[in-house]
C-alpha cells in the first residue's frame, strides 16, 4: 500500500507531460482547454467534498430526520438551481472561447487530408504556392497557421493535443482549425477517430520553429530532391520497381500521387505515419514489409526484391534529404 | 386552447416539452439554413433566435402559471400519490411545474450559442 501510495504521484505527474498532453499545452487554444480543466477539476472536487460532507453529516452528525419544507427546499436548491446556474456558467464559458479560438488572419495555410493510414500535408504560402509534404507538420512559433482539413477516404479525426482540440475529416467536407503553437518544441499529433486496421499507427510528429527557421525550412521543404551523384544512390532500382508510381520525388521521373511525397523524406523525423523512428534500417524494412508491419496498408511489400536491390533503394531514400 | 383548462391531462403536461422541442429545431434548422446560405450576417438569424426565445418563454411562462394553479399553489406537499381526483390534479400541475422550469432553462441554454458565436465555423 506504502509503494503504491508513492509512486501514485509519479505515475499521475507522468501522464501530464511529455509530447502528446493536452496537460502540458504548447498553443493557445491546449492552454484554454488545460486552464478549464483545472477550473473544473478544482469544481469538481469542491462539490464532491461538499456532498460527501453532506452524507457524513446526515449519517453521523444530525441523526434526526430534517422536516418535508426543509428536505424539499434543499433537493430545490441543491439539486436544481445550483446545478443549473453552474451548467450556465460553463456553457456561457466555454461558448465564450470558441470566437476567440477561430478568429486569426492566418498567413500560413496548411491543408491536411487524411487517407487510411497516413496524412497528406500540402503548405500554401500567402501567394498561392503549394508545396507538397506528408506524414510530419512544421509550424511558425507565434504565428496562427490554418489547417484545412478533409479525408481521401474515411473518417479520421486530426488532433494535436499539446496544441489543439481535436476537429474530425470528413470525405466531401472541408473542416478549419486555427492553431496558435506558441513554445517551441517537437509535439505528436495523432488520429483520433478509429478509421481500419492501422488506425493506432496513424500519426505524425510536429515541430514549431522559430519563425525564421521555419522559413527556411519552408524554402527547403519547396525545392526539389537533391540527389548526389554516386552509383549507390541512383533512382535506377526505384524507378524499376515502380516506387514511382505511388510516390512523387520532386526533380525526377517519379511523380505518382497515391501514397506520401517522398521528395525530402530523410528529413523527417519518423517513418510511416509516426510509427517508426526514421533511420536507414526502418527505411529497408518498411520498404521490405509494409503490408506486415502496418496492416491494411496501401503499399505492396517489396520483400521479394534481391538484397542489393533493396539495399540501393534503402540508400536511395536516405538520400532524399 | 390548452393553456386555459380547468383540469390538467397529458396534454398540458406535454405542452412546455414541446415547445422545448419545438424551440431547438428551430434554432438548429435556421442556423443550418442561414450557414449554409448567408453565412455573411448572423444578424437576422439572431433576431429570428431572440424573437422565438422569447416566444417559446412566454408560452412555458403560461403554461407554469397554469400549472401552479393546477398543483393548489403548493397548498400541500408531493407526492400525491393518494388515488383521488384531487391528487391526480396535483400531481399532474407539480409535473408540469418541474417540466416548466426544465424547460425554461434547455431553451434559454438552447438560445445562448446564437448570442455569443460570431461566424458560422
Ligand atoms: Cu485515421
């Protein structure tokens, strides 16, 4: 009981941080939610001691029946209007916060679309430019940024808890989110409306820059893959193989839409959605196993390939910086 | 008319529910009609939610007058449960008193979104 009762706090401090809390808010609108989750926590308790205080007094204190008028004007009180004034005092509240939360002239437009099990994200500069990403968010810190979001297929649902409240995507419809992100930092964005197999390995890491790197990053982000010219990372074996079909690499012949642009893929952070960490041998393996590593995936596995021919597609990939 | 019975029934009893009912389709199906077409001025839909606010008020307000006259003013306590027409009257104007306030207070929250959301998203 001792143990439990001391490392209780721990695990409680635990679950409040890290990069996936709405507890530990990096943006504006995960700062209101924290604040009235506190507020409510706070409220919460307070009434809970108060009707627990109640039951202890009826039970070992007054051991004598109240009177009918009396029991009455407290189920009025205590069961009606109190409640109903502390209902109105949330719900004006938070209905409050909403305006506030939407409003912001976003010079960054990002749009988001969700396909089973991974995110297309296409930047769009104030002048129109679109620059084709996936699977990992850049933000400006201090800067609104839109999110415009929609679905390729099913439902998903796009939530940034350190930054946001979740909005879902829905086929045939187009949602808008405003994000504030205001620390710096590497956050985890996920999936959160269960949409087939692979749903749990449907997320993506986000990272807010100071304004100037993301800038930089952005023009980065826009230019084409540049490959350098050795034998071992030609776009010979990936172009064989029909890779291209599916997947664009901005500056060659592969132009394919189906599945994620890979133009700077060994600059992201994770691999397949946020599932593994981006590192050359992950790279071979998912290539490799897609359909086993990540069930219900769109992406045949190329585990059949001769060894070297994966091994040249593998570097290939970490060359696409 | 149903707001002026000398004895209650189901009716009167369903009477303030209803216009709750009635109420919250309104205000939905407006905000979905002018979103849809007019996002650019909330102003008429607000009107249009004030006005019924204060429609669907007034009727429930009858209604509780009704119905307070119906439970004896109070002249004796619930739950009248004894089988005589006197507690039957009671107890169906007590209910309708309790669905009054209940629903004065689901339209009134119902309303409160069109006072404070300034665009459609
Ligand atoms: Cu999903």
């Amino acid at each position: 009981m001792r143990v439990a009762g001391s490392l209780a706090p721990g695990v409680f401090l635990c679950a409040c941080s890290g990069p996936q809390s709405a507890l530990d808010p990096a943006g504006r609108e995960a700062s209101e939610v924290a604040t009235l989750f506190w507020g409510m926590l706070a409220g919460a308790a307070l009434i809970w001691l108060a009707v627990i205080g109640a039951a202890v007094f009826a039970g070992r204190v007054q051991k004598e029946p109240i009177g009918d008028r009396a029991g009455l004007r407290l189920i009025l009180w205590a069961g009606a209007v109190i409640p109903t004034l502390v209902l109105a005092a949330l719900l004006a509240y938070g209905l409050r916060l909403m305006p506030v939360l939407r409003a912001g002239e976003a010079s960054l437009r990002v749009h988001v679309s969700g396909e089973q099990y991974w995110w297309r994200v296409t930047y769009e500069r104030a002048d129109g430019t679109r620059i084709e990403s996936a699977n990992e968010l850049r933000l400006p810190a201090g800067r609104p940024a839109e999110i415009v979001l929609d679905s390729a297929d099913v439902i998903h649902s796009f939530w940034i808890p350190a930054l946001a409240g979740k909005l879902d995507m829905i086929p045939g419809r187009t949602n808008r989110l405003v994000l504030h992100p205001e620390r710096i930092g590497t956050y985890r964005g996920v999936c959160a409306e269960f949409c087939g197999r692979s749903h749990a390995y449907m997320a993506f890491p986000v990272v807010v820059l100071p304004p100037q790197e993301f800038e930089a990053w952005l023009a980065r982000e826009a230019a084409p893959a540049e490959v350098p010219a050795t034998s071992t990372t030609d776009t010979g074996a990936f172009l064989a193989n029909g890779c291209g079909g599916c997947h664009a690499v901005r500056g060659t012949a592969a132009s394919g839409t189906i599945g994620p642009d890979l133009t700077h893929l060994a600059s992201r952070l994770t691999l397949g959605a946020g599932m593994f960490a981006n590192t050359s041998e992950n790279r071979r393996r998912f290539v490799a196993e897609a359909e086993t590593l990540k069930p219900g995936v769109r992406m045949p596995s190329f585990g059949a390939l001769a060894p070297a021919e994966l091994d040249a597609i593998a570097a290939y990939l970490g060359s696409l910086r | 008319m149903l707001l002026r019975r000398e004895t209650p029934n189901l009716w009167t009893l369903l009477t303030p529910p209803a216009v709750w009912a009635l109420h919250f389709l309104f205000c939905y199906v407006a905000a979905a009609i002018v979103c849809a077409r007019y996002p650019a001025s909330l102003d008429g839909l607000r009107l249009a939610i004030g006005l019924a606010t204060m429609a669907a008020l007034a009727i429930i307000a009858i209604a509780g007058r009704q119905a307070h006259r119906h439970w004896g003013f109070g002249s004796d306590l619930p739950p009248h449960d004894a089988p005589t027409p006197e507690d039957q009257q009671h107890f169906l104007g007590f209910a309708t008193l309790l669905l009054c306030a209940l629903s004065a207070v689901a339209v009134l929250f119902g309303a409160l979104p069109a006072l404070i959301i300034a665009e459609c998203r």
